[in-house]
C-alpha cells in the first residue's frame, strides 16, 4: 500500500495549505512534498509559527511520524494545539509555545532553550515585521541543509494594505534582499523557492 501524499494528508486535516479546502486553498503541499519527502522517515525538528485549529499541526504530525513538531501562536486555550493549561500534551510528539513572534526576546528564549530545527514556517500573524522580525531571529536556528517557509506573501500587495507596517520593508522587498544574497552568495543563503504565495530558502 503506498503512503498518502502530504496533499492527502493535509485535505483530510483540513488545513489550507492544501489544494482543496472549502473557504480557498493556497496549494503549498505539491511544493512541500517535493521538498521535504526526503526528510518524512527521519526524525526531524519541524517548528511552524500560527498553530490556529491544529489542522496543519496534524498534517505534520502524520506526514513525519517520526518527527518533533513544536507549534508557536500568540492566540491561546482555544483548542488542545495552543493548552496551556493542560498538563498533558496534544500528542506526544507535540510541544506548544505561547508568544508573540514579533518580539526578538521572545525567540531568544525559544532558541536558548531548543536545539536547531530542520523545517520552519511562518504561518502566523503575516504582518512585514513580524515576518522580518521572526526570519532575522530564528535563521541561525535553523540546521545547515534546513528548509524556512513563509506563507501567505500575497497580503503585502494591494493598495493600503494593512499587513506592511511602517519601519520595516514590504514582504516583498524584504525577499528581494534574500534573492541578492543569494545570487552573491551571502549569509549562507544556498537558494530560494519562489511559488504563488509561498517562499522557501535553503540554509547552506
């Protein structure tokens, strides 16, 4: 019997990153299966920023079955993926962390505390700084070889959008910089994925 696809697995979760979902899919998991099958029978670190419902949480849980998978979301106690009030975990390979990922401080505890992660994604608040502000804290935490996603990148274009704050680039100029890097082979950046909505960087 074959293993289900990471886009299987993320429709029968019901998370959006999937192609189908009943309020817009962003069809990210075509993108992500490619990438990270070569990783889903090792044991892995997957840090995902934005936990909401859970619904992706455990499409990573299933997909890498022997994986650590840690969830950050500044929104708390809504459901058993963001307990803080529960002694007992989600599942037992499942860790949540309450902050706010536009805090550097923050992040400096996580990575004080966490050894480096081999996937991160960015699903959370999809504001510039807080996209910004994570990236510049956790890119040094992530493994050499280590896959960093962000999401939802489309929210930066439109005119007034409300997700480019002042004080920091847009998403996009910000990701602009990354490409330069990597074309001048800069700050460790070994290449960048580019798809509709989604980015992808390598860490060398």
């Amino acid at each position: 019997m074959s293993m289900k696809t990471l886009d299987e697995i993320a429709i029968k979760h019901g998370t959006d990153k999937a192609t189908e979902h009943p309020t817009g899919a962003h069809g990210y998991t075509p993108h992500y299966d490619r990438l990270f099958s070569p990783l889903r029978s090792k044991e892995v670190k997957v840090l995902e920023i934005g936990v909401g419902g859970g619904e992706s949480i455990q499409t990573w849980l299933e997909y890498f079955p022997n994986a650590l998978i840690y969830g950050v979301d500044i929104g708390k106690n809504t459901n058993p993926w963001n307990d803080t009030l529960s002694a007992a975990p989600a599942h037992e390979r499942y860790t949540f962390i309450d902050g706010d990922q536009s805090k550097p401080e923050f992040w400096k505890t996580v990575t004080d505390t966490l050894d480096p992660f081999d996937i991160i994604i960015d699903d959370g608040g999809h504001f510039n700084d807080q996209i910004i502000t994570t990236f510049c804290s956790l890119w040094f935490a992530l493994k050499p070889g280590g896959l960093y996603c962000i999401e939802d990148l489309g929210v930066c274009y439109g005119v007034g959008t409300v997700f480019v704050r002042p004080g920091f680039p847009s998403h996009s100029d910000f990701l602009k910089t990354k490409l330069d890097e990597v074309i001048k082979d800069t700050h460790g950046i070994d290449w960048m994925c580019l798809s509709k909505e989604l980015a992808i960087l390598r860490k060398k």
